[in-house]
C-alpha cells in the first residue's frame, strides 16, 4: 500500500466502500477491496490515536517546546 496521509487514507476508504455497496465484483475483488479497507481503517485509526495524544499532551502543557 503506497504511503498516504489522513485524508487521502479515509477518501480511498470512502471509495472503497462505495464499490463494496455497489456489489458488481467478484468475491476475489472485494476480498482485495475489504482487506485494503481494514488496513486503512487501522491506519487511520492509529493517526487518529496520535493526534489525540499530541493535543492531550499540548493541552496539559507537556509537549516539549522547539525554543
């Protein structure tokens, strides 16, 4: 899977879905598409966990400071 940030990850998640509900593929197909999906969703998942944590730690005043 080509490295992609946030955005990206979750607009090939939302194509990815919209092949999935449109149902013309074969199971090989949508096997590929359902395992790239779960490794995106995780992806994001994970960024989303990053993010969280780097405002908590902002919010209490422990990231460390680039001066």
């Amino acid at each position: 899977m080509e490295k992609m940030d946030y955005e990206k990850s979750v607009s090939r998640l939302e194509e990815i879905a919209d092949k999935l509900e449109n149902g013309n593929l074969t199971l090989e197909e949508m096997m590929k598409l359902y395992e790239e999906g779960t490794a995106l969703a995780a992806k994001c998942s994970k960024s989303l966990d990053k993010a969280q944590l780097k405002i908590t730690e902002l919010s209490s005043g422990k990231a460390k400071s680039n001066d």
